[in-house]
C-alpha cells in the first residue's frame, strides 16, 4: 500500500499506482486535462498540465521518465494549442537530499543527469506537506503549481496485518520477524516480502523491499519449512543485494551489478544495462506466469509498444 504519512490532500487528490486500475485512471486523467487545455476558450493555466511525482525512489524516476514521453505523445496528437516545451511540465519531487536515496551515490547522479536532460524538473530536499487542487506546498513555505500529483513517497503493509491476533508489527504496519522468518510472537507464522521487517546483521535498518529479497525469502522459507518437517533447527535467512537497474524509458538504463561476475560491484548504463533489465524483468514473469506466457509477453512487447500499460505500472 501506498503511505501518505498523514499528508493533508493526499488521499483526496494524489494518484498512487499500485494497481493497473490506478495507472489507467491517471492515465485517463493526464489525457483529459489536455483535451479540456486544447478545447477550453482561455490559455493553459499555471499547473494545468504540470505533473508532480512525490517520490524518487525507482518508481517516481522511471514514472517521470515515463511521462515525459506519454505527455508529448498525446500532444502530438492533434493538440496544437498545447506547447510542450511550455505548458507541460514533469517536476519529481524527493525529501531526501538526492534521488534514488536506497541506491549508490553514482547511480543517483547518473539518473539526475540524464532526468536533466530529458527536461524533467528534479527538486531533492523538498518535503511536501500539503496537496491542494492547484498546487503542492513544501517544508519551507514554497509551492508548485500543479493539479496532476502521483504520489510515490512510500509504502506500507496491509491495515490488516496489524490486527491478526496480536502479532508484533512496525510503524508500517510489516509483521516483525526473526531471521528465520518466524513472527516475534508466534513461531508457527512466518512472513515474507513486503509485509516482513526481517533485521540485518550488523544493519540499523531491516531487510529493504525490495523484489530481489522478496524472491530469496521464499526460496530461503521452502528451505526452512523442510528443515521444520524433518524436526532439524532453522537457519537465519541473509539478504544478498544483486545491484539495483533504474529504467528510463526509451532513453537510458542506469545500474550497478553486486559482486557475482567480478568479485565487485560494477557500474552499468546504456545498452547493456538495458538488456539486462529486460532480462530480470523477463524472469520475473515466468517465475509469476511460466515460460510459455513470459516469452510471449516479451514478444509482443517487441512487436507493438500498444500491448505495454499506458503509464508505466510498478
């Protein structure tokens, strides 16, 4: 789920993208605001076709890259009161002093340079406090002007989880567990993925989430329920980060690679990048759907950009 850390405007009037309904509305939304821009009698208003993505984790940087094309296609459709270079505007917003904050510092670098040059606004430093209609205020008592707002500053688990018989669970709202998986309060549960706070040997923070932990997780938890079943002790599960790939649409892919073909970590972008990204994307799918339905989803996303969502869903 999405956290809106108790934002005012938020809920009202932020778009998150956690499913593909959610895409397709804002979707549905950024056409419609410049249909009624090219039909309306006056000019385009300050923030009328500004979009402002709260976030600059992974999400909020390919979504801005994303919608950077998105908006200048269906402009190019017959729009012609519309000036993309001056009515429309992608501004990504991040709390943090940089963007990609989960991420090495090059990685970070990389997108915001190649992000500049997209045209893609990128304010770091900047926490928002309140969503209006027209605008979005900040920390520091300043505003922008926009009336399309996607929000990707965070995520939480599920309300349910906090109510599921007095399991432990943190501020988000994830099952608190030990490194075996099982729940704090109960040894017989164990949790995984997004809604586990697994700790980190020699970590301040837990296991991050992220799909890499998700997918050793439960390759760890079959494991381990073997071991249960077989009446032998349970073994701690550790996180090993793979390296990270940001995807910027047609433009770029910006990476780093943790170790496994070098003994280092290795920094990555263009074209091989891209490649690769693909491939971990491709692998995805047919861990979720099998091979037959992976390798024809790549192919027809080969053969036809149309068969991708409209706005990049993640």
């Amino acid at each position: 789920m999405t956290n809106d850390f108790g934002t005012p405007g938020v809920a009202e009037r932020a778009v998150p993208l956690e499913t593909q309904a959610q895409a397709a509305r804002f979707n549905r939304r950024l056409v419609n605001a410049c249909i009624r821009a090219q039909t309306q009698d006056g000019p385009v208003r300050p923030g009328q076709l500004h979009v402002a993505i709260v976030g600059a984790g992974a999400t909020g940087a390919e979504l801005a890259a994303e919608l950077h094309r998105t908006a200048r296609e269906v402009v190019a459709y017959g729009l012609y009161r519309i000036d993309p270079q001056r009515d429309i505007r992608i501004v990504l917003i991040e709390a943090a002093d940089r963007i990609l904050p989960a991420l090495p510092e090059r990685i970070s670098e990389a997108t915001h340079r190649l992000l500049d040059e997209m045209g893609v606004e990128v304010r770091a430093g900047a926490k928002v406090t309140e969503v209006t209609a027209a605008d979005l205020q900040l920390a520091d008592r300043s505003f922008i002007a926009s009336e399309l707002v996607v929000w990707a500053a965070g995520v939480k688990a599920s309300e349910v989880l906090p109510h599921l018989d007095g399991l432990e669970v943190n501020r988000i709202n994830q099952l608190v567990v030990e490194p075996t998986l099982q729940t704090t309060r109960d040894p017989d549960i164990f949790a995984i993925g997004d809604c586990a706070a697994c700790p980190r040997r020699g970590e301040p923070t837990p296991v991050p989430p992220r799909a890499q932990a998700a997918h050793q997780e439960a390759a760890h938890m079959v494991r381990q329920i073997e071991r249960r079943l077989r009446g032998q002790p349970l073994l701690p599960y550790t996180y090993r980060d793979f390296g990270s790939l940001v995807s910027l649409g047609k433009h770029t892919t910006v990476g780093n690679l943790m170790g496994f073909l070098f003994g280092r970590g290795m920094y990555i972008e263009g074209l091989f990048a891209r490649l690769m990204y693909r491939s971990l994307r491709m692998l995805h799918e047919r861990a979720l759907h099998g091979t037959p339905s992976a390798v024809l989803a790549t192919l027809s996303r080969a053969l036809s950009r149309r068969t991708g969502p409209q706005v990049k869903l993640h």
